[in-house]
C-alpha cells in the first residue's frame, strides 16, 4: 500500500509539473492565466500609426465599401482566440492592401459589432492573426 501511495504522489507532481511547463511555454494563453503582461488584443495602436493602406480600410469599414475582395466583410471565426470571446459572426474581417503583395497579404483589420459601419472595437493584424492590436481612432 505504501508503494501504491509513492508511485501515486510522483506521478501526480510529474503530471502537475507537465501542465506548469506546457502553460508556462504556450505564450498567449500563459500571459492570460497567469495575468502577467498583456495579450496581443489588449495592446493598441493609433489609428494615425497604421499603414495608409490600413487606414484607407479602416474608413472604407465606418462608409459601408466598397471593398476589394470578396472576403471583405465575411465572418471572422476567432478560431485563435486572441481576441475577446463572443458569439459566432460577432467578428468581420476586411483586407488591408499589402503595396507588392499578389494575393490579400497577410494584413487585416477585424471589427466585432451588431453594425457593420459603426463597429464596438476594431483590431489590426500585420501577420495574419498571429497578434491583434486594438485600433485607437
């Protein structure tokens, strides 16, 4: 019985120490749990900080078009999870003209909101839904 509880007690602390090493290593989601630092969708940029082609997008969001592509303005599924949970086609993604680039690029601006040209918060992606900047206006 006595050996039952030691091999249980190391493979709980091994199993604990496993998760620690995996939260601690997982970037994003370890700056959430553990409340150290901010994650990517909390920090800002200026709207006037963005890249003209960015700001042209933001503008074209707020009047309603004319966009580009036929992406622009479809359902952002927030499969990430970098941006603030909410319900599915809360978040709309629009592209953000890269000067060189032969497809979309890897540039987007995403606003979540019930309206589309008057969204609650706007946020700008420069590498393809890696990171999130609130966009300030």
């Amino acid at each position: 019985m006595a050996a039952y509880a030691s091999i249980t007690s190391s493979f709980t602390k091994f199993a604990l120490t496993s998760l620690m090493l995996a939260a601690l290593t997982t970037g994003a989601e370890a700056r959430g749990w553990f409340g150290a630092g901010k994650t990517s969708a909390e920090e800002t940029i200026a709207l006037s900080d963005l890249p003209v082609q960015g700001q042209r997008t933001y503008q074209a969001i707020l009047s309603g078009g004319p966009f580009r592509h036929d992406k622009d303005g479809t359902v952002f599924g927030n499969r990430e999870r970098l941006l603030p949970p909410a319900r599915r086609g809360h978040y709309r993604e629009y592209t953000v003209q890269t000067p060189g680039s032969r497809n979309r690029g890897a540039q987007r601006i995403v606003c979540g909101g019930e309206q589309r040209t008057a969204p609650e918060a706007c946020w700008y992606t420069a590498d393809h839904y890696a990171s999130f900047r609130r966009i300030a206006p």
